[in-house]
C-alpha cells in the first residue's frame, strides 16, 4: 500500500491529473492541504487575534466541505471536482483555523 492511500481514497473520477498524470490526493483533498498550507503561511507573516467570532468562522468554513461530502456519500448526489476543491479549500482554511485557535485558547490559559 503506498503512503497517499493512508491519506486519502485516490478516486480518478474525484481527481485531478495533469499531461495524464492523476494527483496524489483528491481534488477536495488537494483544496484541504492547499488551505492548510495557505493559513499557516498566512498565521506566520501576520498577527491573528484568535477570538470567539474567528472561531465560528473557522466552523462556517469546514460546514460546505462536511455538507458536500456527507450528502455525496449519502446520497445520489454528484458533486464535481471544481466544488469539491472548492469545498475542501474552505474546509482546509476552516480547520487550520480551529485547531490553532483552540491551541491558542488552551496556551493562554
């Protein structure tokens, strides 16, 4: 088993792929890490007050990714892999969010 299999289920259908070559993570994967990547980048140049406002956006944000993915799952429903990115970038930015908010709460007290 290779080391992206533990990480995520590699569906060609829900990937992208370049010159024919498939990514090695989903495209609602591949928004995740993107946003992950991108608020910790973010979070080191710049200050961020974390607060209860900060918070609730952090859980607004990964709600369209959970929604997105649970109704797929559970039902009928097709998603693409535009929204499925897009779901997964917000998601990605949402829980970096929290979990460095929830880490800042717990170091300051």
């Amino acid at each position: 088993m290779k080391i992206m299999d533990l990480i995520c289920h590699r569906i060609p259908e829900r990937s992208f792929f370049i010159r024919g070559h498939q990514f090695p993570v989903c495209s609602r994967c591949t928004g995740f890490y993107i946003g992950l990547c991108l608020y910790i980048i973010y979070a080191y140049y710049f200050f961020v007050d974390y607060n209860m406002l900060l918070l609730t956006l952090a859980t607004l944000l990964i709600v369209p990714m959970v929604v997105d993915g649970t109704t797929q799952l559970l039902t009928d429903r097709l998603s693409n892999n535009t929204l499925r990115f897009i779901t997964g970038l917000c998601g990605g930015l949402g829980f970096c969010i929290f979990i460095k908010a929830i880490k800042y709460f717990i170091y300051i007290m």
